[in-house]
C-alpha cells in the first residue's frame, strides 16, 4: 500500500516561509504502528529545500507531488488551516480512486467534505480509526470500485 502524506505547508503565509512541520512524525509512527508494510511518502520531506526553489523546480516539484497523489492508494491530509496545494492533491487523489483521510477542524469545508473518505478531529481519532482496521476495509471497497487507470 502506497501512502501519501500531504498538509499545509505555505498555506496562507504571505512571505516565503513554512507552517511547522512537526505534524508529520506523528502520523508517520501512527501509520507505522498500525499499516508496518505501508511505503510511505513525504513529499516535503524528498524536497526539504523547496521554499528556495527557483520558478521550473517550483513547477516541477508541485507537479509530481500532485502525480504521486494521485497514484498514491492512500492521501493522508494534514489541514489545521487551509492549504491550496492540499486542496489539489485531495482532488487528483479522490478522482484516482484513493483513499483520503484528512486531519482538521474544518469538517464544514467543502473541499474536505467532497474529497475525504473519513474526517478526523484530530491524531487520536485518526489513529483509533488505523487501529480498527478501518483502512482496509476503505481500501477493499474503493478498489472494488477501480480506479481511473489514467492517474497510475
């Protein structure tokens, strides 16, 4: 199983700089806990100079997070606030058949509420979800709906 981990990084930082990304470790042994035979990919962390990107490696980065997204069986979102590239590989990774889980208090959001398969409140909610085996019974069901066969 292939996961994801996509979440807020610029958000809606005005200068060039970054959201902490402490986030991730949690989820990461979270998901390490509970799916051992997961491959999990951190798209942040393959590019952990990306604030000083120049304009093609920008462009270049943003599009093969969103392709890895998509071809991705699992999104794991991260949304303590609204982040516009989240919202993107939520979309490509919905419209591919994966699964997507998202972390954040704005249940409300459209954008969460069209592309998430299940939301969480927060890592504790997420995790007793992981630990009920509900994943897999999310992934049997999503596959027996395929895939669009474009997106891998």
């Amino acid at each position: 199983m292939e996961i994801f981990l996509a979440g807020i990084i610029q958000g809606s930082l005005a200068e060039p700089a970054i959201h902490s990304q402490d986030w991730r470790t949690p989820i990461r042994e979270a998901l390490s806990r509970h799916c051992a035979e997961a491959d999990i990919y951190c798209h942040f962390e393959a590019n952990p100079n990306s604030i000083d990107y120049d304009h093609e490696q920008m462009v270049a980065t943003l599009s093969e997070g969103n392709h890895r997204a998509a071809a991705s069986d699992v999104v794991v979102c991260w949304l303590p606030s609204a982040s516009m590239g989240t919202a993107v590989e939520m979309h490509l990774a919905a419209e591919a058949g994966a699964v997507v889980l998202t972390i954040t208090p704005m249940a409300a959001n459209w954008v969460v509420r069209a592309y998430s398969d299940r939301i969480f409140a927060d890592l504790a909610d997420f995790e007793k979800f992981l630990a009920g085996g509900q994943l897999e019974q999310l992934l049997t069901e999503k596959k027996a709906r395929g895939r669009k066969a474009h997106y891998r």
